[in-house]
C-alpha cells in the first residue's frame, strides 16, 4: 500500500460514508444478540441449542444468499439491491423484537439473513469501486465499518438489553432506517453499465483451485471465530452489560488489527505466510480458553486477545479472495462468502450441544482444531495460492472499475 493510499483512506466521497454508515449498522447485527442470549433463553424458556439457532438461521440463509446476490445486483443495480437488503433487515428485525416466542425469533433471524447477503455482498463491492485510494484503500475502509461493527453491537445490545432483550432488535430498526435513508439520498449511480451474471457462476467460481482453497480455510475458520463469538457468553457467565463490555473489548481489537496492524503485516510478508502465522496463534488462543474456561476473567483476556487475531486474519483473508482470481471481484466475493457463512452457521449450536455433553472446555478445543485445520488448508494449497502472494492490490483499479459494472 503506497502512502498516497494511506492518506486518502478516509478522504472519501459521501456516497462512500454512506455506504460504510450502512456497513457497521449491519455487522452490528452479528455481535447484537451476544449480550442478549442468556436472557433470551430465560424469557422465552429456550435450552441453549435453541438460541444459539439465532445465529444458524441468520448465517445460514446470509450464506446461501451469497450465492445469488451476484445475480440480483446485475440486473437490478447495486443501489436497488442495497435498498432492498437494508428494508428486509428493518422489516425482520421489527419482527424479531415484537415476537413471543425463541421459534419465532429464528425464523425472523433467518429473514434478516437474507437482507443481510444483499446488502454485504454489494456494499463491498460499492465501496471498492467509488473509494478514493484504490481497492486497497476500500477494503481497509470495509474492514474498518466490521470492526466497528462488531465492537458497537454487543454494546448497545448490553446497553439496550438491560431494559429487554426486545430493545436491541428496536435499535437495530432505528438506524438501519437511518442508513436506508442516507444511501437512498446519497448514492448516485449514474454511470452504471449492467452486465448480467449467471446465477451458476458462483458455483462454477468454487471451481477456481485458489478460491475453492481460500473458501474451505475460511469454512474451518470461521467455527473458530463463531465459537468465540456466539458461545463464550454462556460460560462467562456475566449479565448483559458484562458481557456487552467484553465483546466491545474484543470488536475494538479485531478493528485495531484490521484497519491498522494487518496492512503492516503484509508490508513485510507474503499472504499465505502471514495466514500460516496467525491461525496457529488463534488456536493457541482457543486452547488457553478451554484451559481457563472457569475464569471469567482468563476468558475476557482469551476473547481479546482472539479479537486481535481474527482482526488480522479477516482482512488478510479479504484482500486474498480479491486478488486470488481473474473473475468478477463481486461473484469471487459471494462464492467465498457462501461457503465461509456456512461454518459459522455449523458453530454456535455445535458448540452447545458439546458443552452439554461433555464440558464447556470441549467447544473451545474443537475449535482450535478446526482452526488448525484450516491453517492445513492454505499449507497444501500453497501452490494454488501463488497468486495471492504475489499480486499487490493497488494495482487493482481497473478491475474495480469493471466490478462497479459488473455488480450493478
């Protein structure tokens, strides 16, 4: 990243600003029922594997929807599809604060998903063809709207969820409607030129050897990310605002490494050696939790400092989906994306249903061995990678130029 990137980094358009609002409201949805799940499963008389079903409804219908975003966006134009997935987000998440009881909660859960996959996939790729700076300027600006994201929504779910478990769903309305508003007057599209995609050429991308590598490392990743998100709240055993507190903690981190540590990184080693870095780290990490898993205190300190890794990891995984093929930066992105989605989905009731029947060290150990395995993942597909370690990603304009294009 050359330093004129760095400097125009938060130079950007409003149409970009309002892009990247939108963006944190809705990686705030990720990290908003954390605080809440523990009172969720008392008022509404779930078990654990039920609530954590919020989560595996929500991600497993982003994930599928990943698949035909792509196909939506060129036909009816990014804005269009923004809008759209940012009124379904508002639409679900009403329904989900006025529901009564945990079944309805899922499945409202699972139509937010929805929204969510139309508005992700396509806010990335806004952002990467209208940012200042070039494409690697716009992914650090993506990944610096997920941190935040995650860190403000278990804060204000804590905050909000010590009124009601409701309150955080109300407040995921009030300023995603604010986003809805601000893209509807802000983003002008005039020069879009549609070229409509097949709605089989993210499953054909799979077939790409570098992208069908970096897709299965990042399905075994994200079990790790998700256990640490969606099931260390249980045995932290804090109330709502504790555990909105700690999580805030842990989204703060993820962003301090994304925005600012991972670009240094990269600076001095290649994308697959910096993830062949990491991932052993964020194991060691999960191991230390299932080890001190009845200290609250030790798993506050495991989840930031996993925060610190998981911030580096997504936005080397990230910059590697971007530059590993010659396809359509928006059908690579929900290609991966799909698959990715799917482990996180598989996680959180994983985790409690072997929390219950052997211990809650085992989710964590499972974990790290998954994480390991993804780490297995990128070592024997080294080879397929070569591209990715070699391709700089300010380079990359032109194809930004055609991916404004090719998502509208």
């Amino acid at each position: 990243m050359s330093s004129g990137e760095k400097l125009n980094v938060w130079r950007q358009p409003a149409p970009v600003w309002a892009v990247a609002f939108a963006c944190v409201v809705a990686f705030m949805g990720i990290g908003l029922v954390d605080p809440i799940l523990p009172a969720i499963a008392e008022s509404l008389q779930a078990t654990p594997v039920e609530t954590e079903l919020l989560f595996t409804s929500y991600l497993v219908v982003t994930g599928l929807a990943m698949l035909v975003t792509s196909w939506v966006s060129s036909r009816i134009g990014a804005k269009k599809t923004l809008l759209v997935g940012l009124a379904l987000i508002v639409v679900f998440a009403l329904l989900c604060a006025v529901s009564g009881s945990v079944e309805a909660v899922i499945g409202f859960r699972a139509g937010w998903g929805l929204g969510n996959a139309l508005f992700i996939s396509t806010a990335l790729a806004t952002i990467v063809g209208s940012a200042s700076g070039g494409s690697a300027a716009a992914i650090v600006l993506y990944e610096a709207a997920l941190g935040l994201g995650i860190a403000i929504g278990p804060l204000i779910g804590g905050i909000l969820g010590e009124v009601s478990w409701r309150g955080p769903f109300f407040g995921v309305v009030a300023l995603m409607a604010i986003a809805f508003i601000a893209i509807l007057v802000l983003l002008r599209t005039p020069n879009e030129t549609r070229q409509p995609i097949p709605l089989s050429a993210p499953l054909k991308a799979l077939r790409v050897p570098a992208l069908a590598v970096l897709a299965v490392a990042a399905l075994f990743y994200n079990i790790g990310f998700f256990v640490l998100l969606a099931f260390t709240p249980f045995p932290l055993g804090f109330g709502a605002m504790g555990i909105g507190l700690t999580f805030f903690g842990w989204g703060v981190a993820l962003a301090i490494t994304s925005v600012w540590v991972a670009p240094i990184l990269l600076r001095r080693m290649r994308r697959t050696t910096a993830m062949l870095a990491v991932l052993p780290l964020l194991a060691l990490d999960l191991i230390a939790a299932a080890i001190v898993v009845d200290s609250p205190a030790g798993l506050v300190v495991c989840i930031v400092v996993g925060g610190l890794l998981l911030g580096l990891m997504n936005t080397i995984l990230t910059e590697s989906v971007m530059e590993a093929t010659d396809l359509p930066r928006s059908v690579a992105s929900s290609a991966y994306s799909a698959v990715r989605f799917l482990g996180g989905a598989a996680a959180p009731p994983l985790a409690a249903l072997l929390w219950h029947a052997f211990g809650a060290w085992v989710p964590f150990a499972v974990a790290a061995l998954s994480v390991l395995i993804a780490a297995g993942t990128i070592l024997a597909g080294r080879r397929a990678l070569a591209r990715i370690d070699h391709a700089e990603v300010d380079e990359a304009d032109e194809a930004a130029a055609i991916l404004v294009g090719d998502a509208a």
